[in-house]
C-alpha cells in the first residue's frame, strides 16, 4: 500500500504516523500542504499536531490548504483517509465527518492512556479488530470534546458510524463517549487518540498497530 | 469603493456546555463578585473591508461567518456593527 501523511505547519505526529506506516510495511511520504498533489497515494494520514497554531478553531485554517481540496477530492473518490487528533478536527471543519471537536469540558490539556472500545470493524482501519474488543492508546490533545446535536449523534448510533467509545468515561468531555467516527461508506475515520503512538513493545502498547494494516484499502483509488 | 470596519461577534450556542464561561464565572465568584448568575465566552472580530455600500459590508461579512469565522455546529454568529471607517 502507499501512505501519504499529509504536514500542515504546526503538525507534530506526521513523523510517527510516517514510522508506523512502514512499521506496518507500507512505502509511505509526507505531503506539503501547499502541494495538491497526493501521487498515487492509496491511504492519506492527516496527523497530529496544532496546524496554523489552531488558530480560529483548531483545523479550521488547514481546511482550506490547497492539500485539503485534494485529500477531498481522494475521499469523495472513495480512497481512505485516517484522521488523528488535529486531524479529526480538519475532517470535521472540512465536512468530510460531521460534528466538531471543542475545547475539554474540564479545560485542561489531557495526556494519558485511555482504554477505547472497538464499535465499528467496517472501515479500512479497524477490519482487523473485532466488535467489542478494547484497545490501549494514548490521548494527547486540548480540544478532543467530540459534539453533535442530538439528530446527527442518533444517526452515527443508527448507523454503526461510532468507530471507538472511550471505556470508563471519557477524558474530555465527549458526548456519548465518542472518540472516533467514520463516514457513511466507511473510508473516511477520525479518531481523538494516537494508534500511531501504540505501535511497538516500548512504547507501551501495540494495539494501534493493527489500524496501519490498512487490510480493508482499496488499491489505486486516487 | 470606500473603507469600513465590521465587528463581528461569534458566541457559542446557547445550551451547549460553555466550560470557559463556567470557569470565568467561578473565578469571578471566588474573587468576591456576587449575583453573577451565569458567564459565556465567545470572541470579536473587527474586519476592515473595501465596499461600495454598508449593505454590501454585510453580505460579504455574513458570507466570512458561514464559510469561516464560525462553526455553524457549535457557534451563532452576530454582525454587530459597520461603520465607515477613517
């Protein structure tokens, strides 16, 4: 598979969504932001990190980065694309998932391992799990607090569209305990914590590394 | 075409959980200011645009807000003011 991990100015996960990308086997190369070329990438990570300086809204500037009309354009194609942390956030200022990411009901940075529960197996990323099964990840973010009014959270439930759910309550705030989403056709998934983090023995867990199997990816989309 | 100034103010929508609004208005209580019943943040903008008229300022303003400025999930937005500008 070819991984492109897209870099804004202000990303600071691009060079380990880069390593667990190979980790896993794949040829992976970052993309410049001011590029709209994503060559013949299969998968697209947008990575962690503060893009522009989270000015505005965090992802609300990267949103309108000329890669962004591309990774678009990829999505609508049907091509996979993995958002993480701030780029949950740009997948939801780009309206490629619906919601948004706010501020953390208990304003304060969180960084610590969590506990997610796997509710969805019908993306490219998540194939390799199964329903139920409980993964350790860590969370590292300011505004993680996944929101939605009401009609748009009932249909996510209705539709499997919840990837992961926080276990033991969530670490920010998020309505229905939701740390990760995907789109209606499944290719599209953004996620609060960091799997890129959780990809080999000393980093403490290495259940993350079954997301950049990618066993569920079209070849050649875009 | 003349200069004007636009504020624009952007709030989050009401009913949604403020948590700086709940954390000033803490900080204003333990601080020894009674009665505050209830605190919201939101932000200003002061934009300077180039237009033929203060209708026109508006248009474009409320373009800037649904297109930008504010999220239309979690914010409301309220043209406040155009005036023309030095």
């Amino acid at each position: 598979m070819k991984v492109a991990v897209i870099r804004f100015p202000g990303s600071n996960c691009d060079a380990d969504a880069l390593h667990a990308a190979t980790l896993a086997g794949h040829e992976a190369w970052f993309v410049w932001h001011r590029s709209a070329d994503l060559a013949g990438a299969d998968t697209v990570i947008l990575p962690g990190g503060f893009s522009y300086g989270d000015y505005l809204r965090p992802g609300a500037i990267a949103r309108f980065s000329p890669v962004m009309q591309a990774v678009a354009a990829h999505a609508r194609a049907g091509g996979s694309v993995l958002g993480i942390c701030n780029g949950f956030q740009i997948l939801c200022e780009a309206h490629l998932l619906p919601g948004q990411l706010v501020r953390n009901a208990q304003l304060s940075f969180v960084c610590r391992e969590v506990t997610v529960r796997v509710d969805s197996d019908q993306t490219p990323f998540t194939s390799r799990y199964r329903i139920g099964q409980e993964l350790r990840m860590p969370v590292a973010h300011g505004d993680g607090r996944y929101v939605a009014d009401d009609a748009t959270l009932d249909a996510l439930e209705r539709e499997g569209r919840v990837v992961f759910r926080y276990v033991g309550g969530s670490p920010n705030g998020a309505l229905r305990d939701i740390a990760a989403i995907r789109n209606t056709d499944g290719n599209v998934v953004g996620m609060m914590p960091h799997p890129e983090r959780a990809v080999e023995p000393i980093l403490g867990s290495t259940d993350g590394l079954a997301m950049f199997a990618l066993a569920g990816v079209p070849a050649g989309v875009s | 075409m003349k200069s004007f100034l636009g504020r624009v103010r952007v709030m989050p929508r009401a009913g949604l959980l403020d948590p700086q609004g709940h954390a000033v208005e803490h900080a204003l209580s333990s601080l020894g200011f009674g009665g505050v019943q209830r605190v919201r943040v939101g932000r200003t903008l002061e934009i300077a645009v180039q237009a033929d008229s203060e209708q026109q300022v508006r248009e474009r303003l409320r373009e800037m807000c649904e297109k930008l400025v504010a999220n239309p999930v979690t914010e409301d937005f309220t043209i406040d003011a155009v005036e023309a500008a030095p």
